[in-house]
C-alpha cells in the first residue's frame, strides 16, 4: 500500500507510510483557531486524516456577531496522508514548525486565504494516555504554537484583512474516539466522565499555555503550564500548575478563572476574563452530523449557521471561550493579553461541585 510520501525518508516502522499500527482509531490533526485584536471576529478550523478508515475531514467555521458559519467537507483518503485537500478546504506547511497555510475557496459566502506564522518554536505538552478499564480511550501526542496570522478572510463578499489578529495552532496524532462508536461496550460499564480545559494564551513579549484533564475527585491526570519568553525562546516549566474556576450560574461555563504556577523566581498568575462563546461541534468536535471520521460517501461538502444555543444542552458542552487575559510575573509586572479557555466538562468534578453526567453550577 505505498503513497507518495513513502519516498520521504520519514518512516518509523517497517511498513509503507499509509499504515500507523493497528488501531482503527488512529488519527493525525491540524487545529487553528484566530481572533481579532477586539475580539470581534473569531475563526477557527480542523483537518483530520483517518488512515486505517481511509478518510480525511476537515471545517472552517467563523464567528462574527454571535453567529456562527461553518463549512464541513470530507473524501476518501485514497491512502495519500500528504494530499492535505478536502472539497473546497486546503492545508499547507510553507516552513515546517513556522510557517502554514490554510486556504477556504469560496463555499456560501465564506473564503479564507490565510497564513499562520509561529511567535517561537512548538512546544510539545505532556503525553496523553488515558484507558477506561482496561480499554484505551487516548494515547496522543499534542504539539502547540501561539503565532500571527496574515491573510484575508471574506465573509458575504467583504475581505477582512486579519494582519494583527493572534491565535493558536496544534498538530495532534494518536489514539482517540473517532468515528462510529464501538459497538462492544467496556465491561463492566464505566460512567462518562471528561474535564477538560486548556488556555493558550497570548501577550505582548510572552505566550503562556495551561491544560489540565482531571478526574471525578479532582486529581489530574495530565496537567502542565508553560511559559515562554518570545525574546530569548526561553521556556520555563511552572511548577504545581493550579487553577480556580467560578462557573455561571445555572451553566458548565467558567464566568472568571485564575491560573497559577511557580517559576524558579516566583509566582505566576493569569486572571481570565470569559467574553465570547465559539461552540467546537461548528468544527466537528462532537457534531451529531459532521463528527470527526465518520464516512459520509466518496466526496461530501455541507455548511451550517446557528447562533449562540443553550449552555445547558449537552451538544453545546465543549466551547473555546474567547477570553482577556492579564498576566503577573514575579517581578510584579502585568501584561495584558489574549485567549482561549476550552472547556469540556463531561460527569463529576468534586471541586466544581458537579455529581452527575450533565448538573450544572447553581443559579
């Protein structure tokens, strides 16, 4: 089963590129998402390749005015893990680790010519391995990067020039749910449970980035904070990474958070202020319809728009938060800056008060 990208000197097992072990849930992904200075306007993509399902997927959605728009589009991958082109939606890599591309031909109104550029090298967090039972759910590798973006994005016939807009950029690859659901369930039965939140944050001369998967008691599984010094490159591993959330009333969704970390010369802390809500199912990440690797025939393309949705449905549960960020260094320094909190808080969480698959925070 050779491809083309077999003539690259990258292979790390002794078979062809198109296969990567044996599970069927092996995937490999590109993420984005881009803000305006005023956090006005936000967009964010994904484009996964599927290798033992043969397919590959990916969206593009934007957020202006509480309204999101989406484009969803999926093939078959005809086992060629470089071609990454679905529909009317394109990735490219200009300059490995720096530099990357990412193209949206006009679909109902909605274009995008966009160029993302790293502020500093990737950072690569903490693996992610995870079973329920004895049942792997995840295995991952995840590398990140804060960076500018340059471009156009065109929205309805109206070029929108997103020089000065920040973001965040990831490549995942590994092992997790994709597709159609077991049809074996784990035995015995294990209760959903996924707490999820991740900020990669952006200031002036610093990107700062915090995650943490806990489980029902609180106790995290996999938990890390970084900071890194645009200027020298320099990153620095915050020791005892924590973090405080006051949820709205009646929601799962953090109202104001606070994240804190040691650095060999003292205590770092960033103050969230949430502001706007993008919902991730307008990417694919648990769509009903346009979920990640379902097969949907040989060439499938599909838009969507809705608006901002009840916080208490379980579809709406996982969000990016487009958040205001201030940052205090050991110095006593502020810096001022901006995010993203994604949340995805799924069954009991002791030290937020949740019991059940979906209650939620007190009104």
């Amino acid at each position: 089963m050779l491809s083309r990208a077999d003539d690259y000197p990258i292979h790390q097992r002794p078979e062809p590129i198109a296969v990567a072990g044996s599970d069927r849930n092996f995937y490999d992904r590109y993420f984005f998402n881009g803000q305006s200075p005023d956090g006005r306007h936000f967009f964010a993509a994904a484009l996964g390749v599927y290798p033992h399902l043969n397919l590959i997927d990916a969206a593009f959605a934007v957020m202006a005015d509480g309204v999101q728009r989406s484009v969803f589009a999926s093939r078959i991958l005809h086992h060629e893990r470089m071609d990454t082109r679905v529909g009317p939606l394109a990735v490219a890599v200009l300059e490995p680790l720096q530099r990357l591309g990412l193209t949206l031909a006009d679909t109902e109104g909605l274009a995008a010519d966009l160029v993302f550029t790293g502020r500093h090298a990737p950072i690569e967090e903490p693996r992610f391995t995870r079973r329920q039972g004895s049942r792997l759910l995840m295995d991952v590798t995840r590398m990140t990067v804060n960076g500018d973006w340059s471009g156009t994005l065109t929205l309805d016939g109206t070029p929108i020039d997103v020089g000065g807009w920040q973001g965040t950029r990831d490549r995942s690859w590994g092992i997790r749910p994709i597709g159609s659901a077991d049809a074996q369930p784990v035995v015995p039965p294990v209760p959903p449970q996924f707490f999820w939140a991740w900020a990669p944050l952006n200031f002036p001369h610093h990107s700062l980035y915090f995650h943490s998967n806990d489980d029902e008691t609180g106790a995290p599984w996999n938990r890390s904070a970084l900071l890194v010094d645009l200027a020298s490159g320099a990153e620095t591993k915050l020791a005892q990474p924590a973090f405080t959330f006051t949820y709205r009333p009646g929601t799962r969704r953090v109202a104001a958070a606070t994240l804190t970390g040691l650095s060999p010369q003292g205590p770092v802390t960033v103050s969230l202020t949430p502001q706007a809500d993008f919902h991730m199912h307008g990417i694919g990440y648990g769509h009903p319809k346009h979920g990640h690797g379902a097969w949907r025939g040989d060439h499938h393309l599909a838009t969507e728009r809705f608006g901002p949705g009840d916080p208490a449905i379980p579809l709406n549960a996982h969000i990016q938060a487009l958040v205001a960020a201030e940052l205090r260094l050991p110095d006593g320094t502020t810096h001022a800056g901006r995010g993203v909190l994604e949340q995805l808080f799924i069954g009991p969480h002791a030290p937020s008060g949740f019991r059940e698959l979906f209650d939620l925070a007190p009104a």
